[in-house]
C-alpha cells in the first residue's frame, strides 16, 4: 500500500528550528517529485516546497533561506528542515506525492499531516 | 511568478444542481492544472489532473474543462457528499501555487 507517514511537528518558539520526516512506503521517494504543502488553522492550502527525483529543489518565496527540503534513498524518507521560524509559520504540514511524468504528476498521494506551532 | 485566481470563493446550491467552479491563470500553463476535494478535518483528495482527466475511483460527476488560461471544475449534479471545499493548483513550472479554495454548501 502506497502510504506517506509525517513526524517532527510540535510547538517551537519564535526563531527555533524543526525538522519534519515523512516516511512513505509502497513506492520509492527518489523517483517522483515529492512536495511539503501546509494549511494554516482556518485558511487554505499552501504549496512550501518540492524536491524533483533528479535532485532538484524549489521554494515558495515565504519559505526561501529558511527551509530545506532533502530526502534519505536508504530511509525512503522526505525531509523539510525548518529553521528561523515564524508564527505565520503555524501550520499542518503534509507530504504530498507526484506521481508520472509531464502532466501526469499531480498529487496523488497526501499524509495525514504533523502539527507546527510557532509561539512564544 | 503565476498567479492563479479561483472563483467563486463560496456557493450554496441544491441537491442536483449543476456547479462549476473556474480557476484562472495569469499566464499559460498548459493542461498543468489539478484540482482537489477537501472535507472538513480530511485530507485534501486529488480529483482531476492534467486539466480534464479523472482520477481514478473519482465519480464521473466530476469533470475538467480548459479553455485557454481559464480551467473548470463542474459537478454535474450535486450531491450532499460533495460538501466542502475544491482548490486548484498549477504545477508546471514552481512554485506550484493552489488557488484561495471555493467552498461548496447544499441549500
């Protein structure tokens, strides 16, 4: 069964910094695209991030300098390193899956989420 | 960076009722544009992508339309289990934006 799996969300304070792991099982994370999309209390999705199987890399311009997306091939897990943290930073992250190529590639598989909440 | 636009922000229609759904891109994107369901507390679910092909298990109540830089979600006939709330998203070139949601009530 293709199944993502988020951990690492908790309450950090103003500055902090959290690392998000989402362990995906049934497929593996180096051969699709993989993204972070968050969705803050009340409002709507965000996309944050996305990682290409070919390594590349791209960021919302609210995240930029700030978070790093990275994946672990022996782990099969997707990262997002979150440093410098904000309050508008308070969110549920999940994970998403893009499967197939081109077109193709739209989310078809998103974890439950894990909870950040940046507070003093 | 493309800027995509959703309307309406909200719609309450009856049980039956046709209901379309319109997301507009700022510049082209070619059929790079998915739309999902998401009901309240769920996770978001991936209803139709490349613009107008139905993903799988997906009623076919549910279509895509794409006309130039302006995409459609239609629900033929609505149902009550179609309640909450639909957002697009582009994702041919990052960043792969979502639109601000429509949220669909029954009258």
């Amino acid at each position: 069964e293709v199944q993502l799996v988020e951990s690492g969300g908790g309450l950090i304070q103003p500055g902090g910094s959290l690392r998000l792991s989402c362990a995906a099982s049934g497929f593996t994370v180096s051969s699709t695209y993989m993204s972070w999309v968050r969705q803050a209390p009340g409002k709507g999705l965000e996309w944050v991030s996305v990682l290409y199987g070919g390594g590349t890399t791209y960021y919302a311009d609210s995240v930029k300098g700030r978070f790093t997306i990275s994946r672990d091939n022996s782990e099969n897990t997707l990262y997002l390193q979150m440093n410098n943290l904000r309050v508008e930073d308070t969110a549920m992250y999940h994970c998403v899956r893009s499967y197939g190529s081109g077109s193709y590639r739209a989310g078809d598989v998103w974890g439950q989420g894990t909870t950040v909440t940046v507070s003093s | 960076d493309i800027q995509m636009t959703q309307s309406p922000s909200s719609l309450s229609a009856s049980v039956g009722d046709r209901v379309t759904i319109t997301c507009r891109a700022s510049q082209g994107i070619s059929n790079y544009l998915a739309w999902y369901q998401q009901k309240a507390g769920k996770v978001p679910k991936l209803l139709i992508y490349a613009a107008s092909t139905l993903q799988s298990g997906v009623p076919s109540r549910f279509s895509g339309g794409e006309s130039g830089t302006d995409f459609t979600l239609t629900i033929s006939s609505l149902q009550p289990e179609d309640v909450g709330t639909y957002y697009c998203q582009k994702y041919n070139t990052a960043p792969w934006t979502f639109g601000q949601g429509t949220k669909v009530e029954i009258k």
